[in-house]
C-alpha cells in the first residue's frame, strides 16, 4: 500500500501459501499478459490457463514464460487434464507438462466420470514431480453430490499429495459450491468448514459478490481462485476493506 491506515487487515507476503489470488487467463496476448503482470503481479499467486484455452492460443510459450519471470505459477486448466485422460493420454500430459516447464499441475473429474482412486493414483504420481492441486465438484449442473462425499473427496486428495484442493464453481460461478443464480450452498460450505483445514480449500469465486461473502466469512487471507485479469486490483480492496462491500467489516 502506497499509504499506511489502521484497521486495515495484514495480508501475507509472497511466496505464500494462504491468502492465494488464482486468476484464469481464457485467451490473452502476450502483450495483455505483460500488462496483467506490471499492474498486478503483486497480487497475484498461480496463473491457470483456462480450460482447453492452451492448445489453441498463439505464442504459449512467449506467455507463460512472461507469468512465470513475474514469479507467478502457471498451470494449465482442470479440463485440460481431463481432455488427456479421457482419451488415455496421460503420458501425454506428462510430456506436455514438461514441455512448457509449467510449475503446477490442476488435476480435476469435473466434466467427465473419473474413479476417484484412479483420481487419486494420478495425484501421487504428478505430485512427485511438480507442485499438485485438484478439483472437487461437477461442472454439470444436475450431478448432485452428497456433502459427505466432498469433504471424503478433499481430504483423500490432500492425504494422496495435493497441494490444495479446490471447490468447483465453473467459471460462471453457478454450480459446485453456488446455487445456478449464484448464491452459495451454504450447507456444504459448512460441512467443508468443519472437516477440512480451510487454509488447503481454493473457493472458486469468479462474481465479486462470491468474493466478498468468503472475505467476510474467513477473512483476508481465504484462497480464492477463477479471478478475472481485470478483478485482481479489485479483489485486493475486497481483500483489505478498502471497498465499499468490506468498508466496516475490518473496523473496530
């Protein structure tokens, strides 16, 4: 901050391992990601590359090389993952992964059926290799899916190597953990509360109202992931109450 105030709330300091800003790049240029970098790099911790967004966007390897000399870590999406693997091409990714040097590895089963200790198997062997997070949660809005069952999910993937895991919400920020108009399910929510270590949960919060529920909820530093390039600042403000929708919640 250019400006010390009181009763602005302590942000953790990069590298960091809570308090974690994911923002999704679904297409930029390079020159787009070279400004993403120089107004908001402070902010900003993993860079996904947005679904199957990688296999068809110009200078990749220009790209990610820009995100990753700003010492951000790249990782390509969830649904590219699953994009290999259902067609049996996991060596491939792996081949892929290296490739581009990439620093993290989004492992997820949220757009097709996957066996969750096949899911799990991939885990242990990618987080051998690099830095793993994974996905809980359907993209298709009519799988429902118990409680229970999330929480059973998260912390088997985190005891089989994951870094974090993260609650789907898709992009839209309507399904997984959201209702289709948005709002949050908070019954899940609190079962996850109550029997994962929050630190190692990413909320995927792409609508700003998302954002500042969970800010409100578990403070400053809570996870945060599916972040538009042009809402990190903003999050930020949402993050220190330097925003109208967090004005008091940070005051005595």
């Amino acid at each position: 901050m250019i400006h010390h105030l009181p009763h602005v709330p302590e942000r953790t300091e990069k590298p960091r391992s809570v308090g974690l800003t994911i923002v999704m790049d679904k297409g930029l240029s390079v020159r787009e990601a070279e400004n993403l970098v120089d107004s908001s790099a402070d902010y900003i911790d993993f860079l996904k590359l947005g679904f199957g967004t990688a296999l068809v966007s110009k200078k990749l390897e220009e790209k990610i090389k820009v995100y990753q000399s700003a010492g951000l870590k790249v990782h390509f999406g969830g649904t590219m993952f699953e994009l290999f693997i259902i067609r049996g091409l996991f060596d491939e990714f792996r081949k892929l992964v290296d490739r581009y040097n990439v620093d993290l590895v989004e492992v997820s089963d949220g757009s097709m059926e996957m066996n969750h200790d096949q899911k799990c198997e991939y885990i242990r062997i990618l987080s051998k290799e690099r830095t793993v997070i994974s996905e809980v949660g359907s993209k298709q809005a009519g799988v429902i899916i118990p409680d229970e069952d999330w929480v059973s999910m998260m912390n088997t993937e985190l005891q089989a190597g994951s870094f974090k895991v993260i609650a789907e919400a898709r992009e839209a920020g309507n399904t997984g953990i959201y209702k289709s108009d948005g709002s949050l399910e908070k019954h899940l929510v609190d079962s996850i509360i109550h029997n994962v270590p929050i630190d190692d949960v990413i909320w995927e919060t792409p609508a700003k109202s998302q954002q500042v529920a969970f800010v409100k909820m578990f403070g400053a530093n809570v996870n945060l992931g599916n972040i538009a390039p042009t809402e990190v600042i903003s999050l930020e403000t949402i993050r220190r109450g330097l925003r109208g929708d967090t004005f008091f919640h940070f005051l005595p």
